[in-house]
C-alpha cells in the first residue's frame, strides 16, 4: 500500500527471515515454491498476502487463498459451504499456530462434534453434505480456517477451487459481491453465492445490488428474493441473468452472515464454460449508531 516497505519472508517456518524485499506501491513480490506450515510474512507497512496451492505436474487443480493478519485471528469462523449434493468434498483446514494443542468445537445441521488441533499444526476437517459450520476453539484460542471445494481425492482438478473463512469479528450482516460470474461466457449459470447465517432468519437478495426488486422489506429496502434459513442453513443463491456480480445479500434482524462465491460441483459440468473458481465474499462495512 505504500512505498518503501519493507518485506521479510521465513517460508520454511524455521524461525529466520531468508528473504527481505522492500517493495513500492503496486508492487508484489513472488515466493515460488517450497512454503512450508507455520510460513511467516512480516513487513514495516501494510500489505495484502496470499497463497496459492497446485498439484505439481498437473494441468489444472489449483487454489487461491488471502492470508489475514495474525492480530485478526479468531477464535471462531463460519463456513458457509459444505460438501456438494453429488458428495463432491470440501474440507476445512484448521490451523494452531500455538505451542499447546487446542480443542476446536465443530456445530454443524447435522451434529456437533470437537475435534483436537496440534500445537503448530492443522486438522483436516470434512464438511457435510447441504451444511455450513461453525468451528469455535474451547478456550478461545486463536486459529486460522480456509476450505477447499471439489477436493475429492480422486478428481481433484474437475471442480477446484477454495476460500478464506472470515473470523467472526469482522463479520455483519450485509455480503456483497463483487465479482460472480456464473461461467466464462454467461451462457451458463454454475458458480453460486453460498451463505450461511449464525441464528435462524431470514435473508434478502437483491440480485443486482440496485435496491430495485419487486418487494419491500421491514426496512423500506427493495429486493428481488427473500429465503428462511436455519441457522448454519448452506444456501446456494443463483441470480437468473447467470451472473452474481453485485449481488447483495442481507439481514434486517441483526443476524450476521458470511458468504463465498465459487462454483458448485451440482450445477457445473467439467470444463468450459465453467469457472473452476472462487473466493471469500466480504462482509460489508457497517455504520454504528
């Protein structure tokens, strides 16, 4: 964000920097290759990082993940995605940066359950079918949480794609979305808005973001479709022109929500013109009166 920043990298988690940058405005710095868990990225000034995962060798299967700040680790995360109707897999990868081992307690439609995530380690956690999850340490200690969407071990490349879940800090109860597209062409539609809320409720969708639908909600807002969902509900929204950018999804009761876009492995066929992509919708700003 600004210039002379100063970059330093530890990619192999062995406690020391091997790569120092200092970087302009605009300007990015690549680490190619050989990031090992507990990988450390430290700078002078604000930056924006990511990670992203391939299959070595392979002509597709890849991922995308932003990395927060560590000071905005949370003890608990919501996921809105859970594994496709056609038992296509997403898993959740929870990691301890700790020097004890942490008990993370997992709430989903289909159960609860707690799983124990080592000390500098992660937990590999399958999500169920037509759920989203909370996944919420027992002492509140800080973790981390991405997803991976069509990682079924034996046709990983077909529906790749994953997300960064959002620590329950910083969410509210608008998402909105910035970029959505249903497939390459817009010819198709496979490449939903998934959401999922903390309580009961109910959640508009303005399809456009335009506050121009049909109906009116409690508060005077337009909307083009409102859906009851149960809490940690998994719902796949699809705008009918097959392209969800500017999509706003909301709550009026107050209850917080959290969404990603990405492609579902239900709806979108193998290849062109589907997107074997997706990312974390943020949630929107706020004000507080």
């Amino acid at each position: 964000a600004e210039n002379g920043t100063m970059v330093s990298i530890d990619k192999d988690a062995n406690g020391s920097y091997e790569t120092v940058v200092t970087l302009n405005r605009g300007e990015s710095y690549r680490v190619n290759g050989g990031v090992l868990k507990g990988a450390r990225v430290s700078s002078s000034k604000r930056i924006q990082a990511h990670l992203i995962t391939g299959d070595i060798g392979a002509n597709y299967e890849s991922r995308w993940f932003t990395l927060y700040p560590v000071e905005q680790w949370s003890g608990t995360y919501y996921s809105p995605v859970g594994t496709a109707g056609d038992g296509d897999q997403a898993y959740v990868f929870l990691y301890n940066p700790g020097a004890a081992a942490i008990t993370v307690n997992v709430a989903t439609r289909v159960g609860n359950s707690s799983v124990s995530v080592p000390a500098n380690g992660s937990y590999q956690y399958l999500m169920p079918q037509g759920s989203g999850a909370r996944f919420q340490s027992a002492g509140g200690e800080p973790f981390f949480a991405l997803e991976t969407v069509g990682a079924n071990p034996s046709a990983n490349n077909v529906h790749d794609w994953g997300f960064t879940l959002v620590p329950e800090g910083n969410l509210t109860t608008i998402g909105m979305v910035g970029w959505g597209p249903g497939s390459s062409d817009l010819s198709q539609n496979g490449s939903p808005v998934w959401v999922t809320v903390v309580h009961d409720t109910t959640v508009y969708v303005d399809f456009n973001g335009d506050r121009a639908g049909p109906y009116t909600d409690p508060k005077g807002n337009a909307y083009d479709v409102a859906y009851n969902l149960a809490a940690l509900e998994s719902k796949t929204i699809y705008d009918p022109d097959k392209d969800q950018t500017g999509m706003r999804v909301y709550t009026v009761d107050g209850t917080l929500l959290t969404a990603a876009w990405g492609q579902d492995p239900v709806t979108a066929a193998p290849g062109n013109p589907f997107l074997d992509l997706g990312t974390t919708v943020l949630p929107f700003p706020e004000a507080i009166m």
